[in-house]
C-alpha cells in the first residue's frame, strides 16, 4: 500500500520553529512528527510513502537516513510549490496502477486507526473516502456536509457561512479514479480544486481517536502536552 504524505508547506503559522526545520520535523514529546507518521504507516501496512519537501528538504532526508522501520521512502524536492493536489498528479505515475492509495497531511497528528478507515472505504464504493472530525472553527477548515448515510453531499474549502463543524481531518484514502479529477494545472489544492467536484461521490468515517492539526504555535504546545502516543 502506498501513501502521500504531504510536507511541503511553508508552516508560517508556527514561526520562529519552521525558520531552520520543516514542520514535519517539530518533535511531538521529543519524537519528530514525521517519525509518528511513518510508525502509523507501518502499523497499518502502508510500506511505501512518497514525502514532498519544499524548504529544509536535506533535514528531511537526514531524519529519514536515520530511522528504519521497514517503510520505504521517497522524498521529492518541489522548489516551486505545486499545492496539495498539485503533488499528486505531478507524482501520479507512482500510484498509477494501485487500486487505492493514502493521501495524508503530515502536519496532523494522530493515532486513528487506518486499518478501520481502509475497510470502511472498501465498503463503501466511492472515489475517496475523508476522515472526519467536530472543530470549534469551521471557518478555518475544510467542511463537509454529510447524509445520514455518510455520504459527503458538499464540501466546502474555509467556508465564510459554515455549513457544518465536520471538518477534513487530513486522512483520505482515494481509488485511481482521483487522479483524472485533479485540474491539469500548475498548481490545485485538494480542498479547493478537487473535493468540492467529488461531492456525491465520497464518504465521511468519523475519526473517534485522537487528531490535532499542529498548524499553530498554540496547536504545538497543546500536543505537548496532551498526545497519548501511538499505544
């Protein structure tokens, strides 16, 4: 099984922390978050994962030379930025072939179990299904509206009128047919560019474990302090 594990992003939000490290690199209790992530991945059986770097991209590798834990990796430098969908489809002959595939945010921490997540999707015929989880903020976040029967009816990248608090939680799991929905652009974004044209055909699995979105200085002191570990 494979995964992206998108790391590109600037981390402006938790400056002066990401002025000499990628944010994947923050330590989490002393563990670099992108070490939690990897971990996860081999619990659940995701034995290849394509990391996407745009600042710090050698600290990254250095981490990752460092570490085995019988996942491979691949890191790719994006010296201009490509956006979260941008990366997939610049990347999509790595997964062209796989029936389904990860996409994960690898600024969120958590220990939800992808294994549940995974049966759930193939119990669900669908193109993606997303992670999904309450926020006090929607406005912040992507927002999905969801039928009664999971089903994601629309989704809605920071909404200014939220039509829910069931946010995006980072955590997709996508057939194939994703890639042919990404726009031939230089540059999309996930929650802009391609989930709100999927609506209908995707499905939300409540996520009952514990996810943090570290984007923010205050976010970052909180894991601190609360994350219980992988177990």
């Amino acid at each position: 099984m494979k995964a992206f594990l998108l790391a590109a992003g600037l981390g402006t939000r938790l400056r002066p922390l990401t002025d000499s490290t990628a944010k994947c690199l923050l330590p989490i209790q002393g563990v670099p978050l992108i070490s939690i992530w990897l971990d996860l991945c081999h619990r659940y059986g995701i034995d290849e994962v394509l990391i996407n770097t745009h600042l710090h991209g050698e600290r990254v590798r250095a981490c990752l030379g460092a570490r085995r834990n019988g996942v491979r990796t691949i890191v790719v430098d994006e010296p201009v930025l490509l956006g979260s969908a941008g990366t997939i489809r610049n990347n999509r002959q790595w997964v062209e072939g796989e029936e389904s595939f990860w996409v994960l945010y690898a600024d969120v921490l958590t220990n939800a179990d992808l294994g549940q997540m995974m049966e759930f999707h193939q119990q669900h015929p669908c193109v993606a299904t997303l992670g999904g989880y309450e926020v006090p903020d929607p406005r912040r976040c992507g927002i999905m509206q969801v039928g009664p029967d999971g089903r994601i009816e629309r989704f809605v990248e920071k909404p200014k009128s939220p039509i829910g608090r069931v946010a995006f939680s980072g955590l997709m799991v996508a057939d194939a047919a994703l890639l042919d929905e990404i726009p031939n652009q230089s540059h999309s974004d996930i929650g802009f560019d391609v989930l709100p044209r999927l609506a209908g055909n995707m499905f939300a699995w409540p996520i009952s474990d514990y996810i943090l979105d570290i984007g923010t200085i205050e976010n970052y002191d909180l894991a601190q302090k609360s994350w219980p570990g992988l177990g």
